[in-house]
C-alpha cells in the first residue's frame, strides 16, 4: 500500500462476476443436517478432509466435472467478523491470483443480523500493511457480492474506520510526526466537511496549555493541539480527546531499547478518536462531536524537561514531573481541562497509556475508568454485544494520596505497581465532576495475528466505544 492512511482495498461486488461461486455459511450442528442430505460422495469427501464445520473452516464442494459448485463455511452460532475472514483468507490461498480475478462469491443464507458481521469480516480480511519499494505484488482479493439485506454504508464505514486506524499506527514514527497526525485529522475533516483549527507550538503557552508544550518543546516536529468540531449545535455534545504521542523516547528518563521498539504506537490514541469520527460522522449519527489531538514527540534534547520540574497545567494545577516517560497523562491533563470547559454530555479519551494495564488485562482488553460507575457498566454491555471487550476498573479514591506531591498539587507518576489505576486518578484531576467521562487505556496492537486481524496496529475500544454512543445518542 502507499503512505496514505486512507487506502482502502475494494473488496465488494454489485452483481457476481460469470464465475460465481456460492458460499454456504454452517454452524456444527447445522453442518449435520446438511450432510444427511447429500450425495454419497460428498459425505465421502468430507469425511476424508474431516471437515466438522468449526468456526472459519472451510471446504468446497465439488460437482462431477470437478469443478467447484459452492464453498461451506464453518460459522459460529452468532456469526463472528473473524468467521468469514478466515474463509476470505482461505479463498485466497486456495485459488490463484487468475482465478479470483474472474471469480466473485456470494452468500444467501445468512440470519440477517448476521449479514454485516460476515461482510466486516470479508473486508478486514483484505487489510495489509507495506512500505516495500517499488510495486509489490499484491495478492487479489476475493471479490463477494453484497448479500441482501446488507448496511452498504456501515459496513463501509466500519471498514474506513478500522483500516484508519491501523494504517496510522502502523506508520513507521518518520511518516506519522504530528504533522503527519494532523494531516490525518484534516483529511477526516475534508471528508466530511468539519472545522477544524490547529494552535501551534509557541501559540500553545499563549493560549495556556503548557503541559502539551512541554512535552513536545524538545522536538524539532512541533507540539500542538488539534481540534475539531462536526454536526448540529441543537444534538448532544461528544468530546473526544486522542494520546499523540508520535514516538516516545521516555525523554530524559529514557527508555532502553526494546522499550523503544513500539513506540511508534503511542499516537494510537489519536488514531482511535478519529476512526470513532470517522464512523460517527459516515453513520451521521446525531451529535455535536469535538476531537481533541494533543500532538506531540516525545524527545531528548537540551532543552527537554526533567524529572523534578514542577509545571502549571491549564486548570491551575501544578504538577511535579517526576517521570519524563509518564508524559502521555501530562499532554491529555490539557486536553480534558480544555474539554471540559464545553461541558459535553459524555467525554471520552483514548490512550496507550501504561504498561501495568498490559499486565492487569493483557493485550485485548483495555481497562475502563469512568467518574460514573453506571456509564461503565453501560459500556461494557455495549461491548459484549459489539464482541470488542473492555473491563471496568476502579478509580480507587484512597489510592490519590499515591498521586501527591510534597512540593506541587500532582506528581505525574507514582512508580510502583498500580500505575493504570493512579494515571487514571491522576487523568481524574483535571475533569469537571459535572462532565460524565470516560477512559480507555489500550494497547492498540496485535501480537500474534488472527483473521480479520493481522499482526500489527489494532483497534481495542473503537467498536466497543461507538456502540455505547449508537445506543445512547443514536436514532431508535
């Protein structure tokens, strides 16, 4: 693929090409009814491949030219996105580039809420990532013929909000600076038509935000905040605030290497809060949405900050920097301050934030904070149902006395296990009581691949997160 976050591979026909092969979705117990059915040598060819219709597995079914007459899909009983990826990227290997470019597949007999998971599927399973030089050969992908019943446009638009996300994540930290994060972010904008203002570098300590200018000063890829605002003034206010830490060095205290390694990642923040843009902006789901990009590099210079310096945040607080590698809670403390001067109905930020949640949760699951405890139970049951899970954690109040400071109101990092738990307390500072907020700390990687989901940038919270907003400020 190019450098541009926003490719996109087409992966969806209108009408099935002449060599059209029909796919047969199956669940186990599905499977058996259907084999009582057939001819004798079908159940003999199945029985030799030992074929049992588990979830993502797949055969074809041949007819007596030998040619294929469909393809049976092993699915689970609620149809997962990874079921018909795997069968996307089966097809891929089993049928040459030539084939697949005169070939299309369809499907008919899907429950219909399970039709826009299978088509997810399908699309997160031509996702991939390359920077080689020249023109790589790109395997073609399997085309499938929208099934009836389909959310063209969701479907779509969950497509363009993931892949956004990994793309930019994936994007080596020389091709995705905060320049580059705010190119993205205009590109959201263009696309939908929203306003969208920058304040830039020296403009930041005018305008008081100087948390984010220290954290970024010692960078020759200028610090700034990016915001950006969509929708009708008369619709609930939706702020989301994104982590831009472009590449993180842990500054002065800096990480050793195979710390360093990721870092890349640590704008993932940024990337999540505008794929969720983009997914409620192409649904024109009835909000007021605003997002907020602290960008920023993390780097090592002569003019860095250090440990012991006190700051004075946007809200008034003054933080002792006891940490430059916990500089993540210092650029979002801005931000949420900032926020919240708007009062939004509901105040969401994304953040790779600490390696102690990775330790809790591991990589998957990214632990939630919210100052109100039924929003974090609303959550969660949005993201079972959107099979994107997180966990509630708390915001264990006898544990603040961790996050003070003989010297200033804060210090940004406490270093002792529990470090989730005190950077969100420590997040918690800076927002208004009467502003009903969120907080996910994730990792936004995946370490070993799986269909529909490769090795590399992922997306942890993005569904989960857009499901509770559906449901809360979505059309009935």
């Amino acid at each position: 693929m190019s450098t541009d976050p926003f490719d996109l591979p087409a992966v969806f026909l209108d009408k099935p090409r002449k060599g059209d092969i029909p796919l047969r979705p199956l669940t186990s117990a599905g499977f058996a009814d259907w084999l009582k059915k057939q001819p004798t040598a079908v159940k003999n060819a199945l029985a030799e491949s030992g074929f049992s219709a588990a979830p993502g597995k797949c055969h074809v079914v041949r007819s007596a030219d030998g040619s294929a007459a469909e393809i049976i899909v092993g699915v689970s009983p609620s149809l997962a996105p990874g079921d018909f990826a795997a069968a996307a990227g089966w097809i891929k290997s089993a049928f040459s580039p030539a084939s697949l470019k005169k070939m299309s597949f369809s499907v008919s007999a899907l429950k219909k809420a399970d039709v826009d998971n299978a088509c997810l599927g399908w699309a997160l399973a031509s996702y991939g990532f390359s920077l080689k030089a020249g023109k790589p050969e790109q395997k073609i992908q399997p085309g499938l013929v929208w099934p009836k019943g389909a959310d063209k446009v969701r479907v779509l638009a969950l497509q363009g909000a993931i892949s956004l996300v990994r793309n930019m994540v994936n994007m080596p930290a020389n091709l995705m600076g905060p320049d580059e994060i705010e190119g993205a972010a205009r590109r959201v904008g263009e696309t939908f038509g929203t306003k969208i203002s920058i304040i830039h570098d020296e403009q930041l300590l005018k305008k008081n935000f100087p948390l984010i200018h220290t954290v970024g000063m010692a960078s020759p890829r200028r610090p700034r905040l990016i915001d950006l605002s969509w929708g009708r003034v008369k619709d609930p206010k939706i702020t989301l605030v994104g982590k831009g830490v472009a590449f993180d060095t842990g500054g002065l205290n800096l990480k050793p290497g195979d710390s360093m390694k990721l870092m890349k990642k640590d704008m993932g923040g940024a990337a999540h809060v505008l794929g969720l843009a983009w997914l409620i902006m192409s649904l024109k789901l009835p909000v007021r949405l605003r997002v907020l990009i602290p960008a920023v590099e993390n780097s090592v210079a002569g003019n860095a900050f250090r440990p012991g310096d006190v700051i004075k945040s946007r809200k008034g607080l003054s933080v002792e920097n006891t940490n430059t590698d916990a500089e993540g809670r210092l650029i979002l403390a801005d931000a949420l301050s900032y926020a919240c001067e708007d009062s939004p109905a509901l105040l969401v930020d994304f953040a790779t934030l600490t390696g102690s949640a990775r330790v809790a949760l591991g990589p998957d699951i990214p632990p939630v904070f919210s100052n109100r405890e039924d929003l974090a139970g609303r959550l969660k049951r949005a993201s079972d149902k959107a099979g994107d899970p997180v966990w509630p954690m708390p915001l264990w109040q006898p544990y603040r006395k961790m996050i003070e400071s003989p010297v200033a109101d804060l210090v940004n990092s406490v270093g002792a296990p529990g470090d989730l738990i005190y950077s969100a307390l420590f997040l918690e500072s800076f927002v208004e009581d009467t502003v009903p907020w969120i907080h996910l700390d994730v990792f936004a990687w995946e370490n070993s691949g799986r269909p529909g989901r490769p090795k590399g940038a992922a997306d942890t919270g993005l569904l989960a997160v857009f499901a509770l907003i559906e449901d809360m400020y979505g059309t009935k």
